[in-house]
C-alpha cells in the first residue's frame, strides 16, 4: 500500500481538492486497492469543519465525487502512518518540516515539484479562484501518477 497525505493550511480547501481528484484518479486506472489517500491541515483554524463550498462546488462541476471529510491537523503520530506527506505551499513545507522533526525520512513534498515545477497552489481562501486551484491540483495528481510509476511503486 502507498499512504499519502494531502496538507493546507486549513484542511478544507486545497488538501481536500486534491484529496478527492486523486482519489477519482486511483479508482478510475483501478488502482485503488494499492493506496490510502487522506488530507489533513497545519493549522487548528478550521478543525471539524467540512470542505469549502468553493471545493464543493468545483469537484461537483467536473463531475468528481467529494470525499467526505472534517478537517483535521496532523501531529507527529501521523508522521510514521504515510509514505508521502504533500504541502500545497511553501509555508506549508516550512510548517511540516517544523512540525514533523525536520522529516526525518525525507516523506514532505512540494505538490508541484512532481509537475516539474517548485510553483506554489495558491489558496483559493484567499484568492476565490477555484478554477485555478483545481487545474494546479489535477497537475499535481497528474505528475505524482508519473513519479509512482516511474518509480516502479505502481503498475497500470
């Protein structure tokens, strides 16, 4: 099994985006027994809240389903439970690696750097733009499939 966390700043928009298009993604080559796929936050701003309506509202345009989720921020216990822990952002990076012991397995991922590119996901919290933050995560899941199977970690 491949575990791999999905982290934002809240936990209820970018994080649980690309939570539920990779998720879509898995089960539509039918790999979905090879992982398990969560999301979680840096901060305690947003705990147990559900996803943002702006997600909501883009997963359902494109037809992909959400998967359900309260937000909720990880602590080193969750360090040990995932092969691959994926920030949207540069202070998201900064956040885990403070507040994972510097990763010491080397697990922390910028998304895009599976992309080929070090851009950050920008927030659609702040910015409203959903459309664009969904075209970045489907980039991301798009790269990550690349990289696994590169890497010889799944087999289409």
């Amino acid at each position: 099994m491949i575990s791999v966390l999905f982290v934002c700043h809240g936990n209820i928009c970018r994080s649980t985006l690309a939570e539920s298009v990779f998720t879509y993604k898995v089960k539509e080559l039918g790999l979905e027994e090879q992982f398990i796929i969560d999301s979680f936050a840096t901060s305690t701003e947003e705990i147990g809240n559900p996803p943002h309506r702006g997600t909501v509202k883009k997963l359902r345009e494109v037809g992909i389903p959400l998967v359900p989720h309260r937000a909720k921020q990880i602590t080193w216990a969750d360090y040990n439970k995932f092969d691959y822990i994926i920030g949207m952002d540069t202070a998201n990076i900064r956040n885990l690696n403070r507040m994972l012991r510097n990763d010491p397995e080397g697990k922390i991922y910028k998304f895009l750097t599976f992309a080929g590119t070090g851009r950050d996901i920008a927030d659609p919290w702040y910015t409203g733009n959903f459309d664009e933050t969904y075209e970045d995560v489907m980039e991301g899941c798009d790269g990550f499939l690349k990289y696994l199977t590169e890497q010889g970690e799944i087999y289409r």
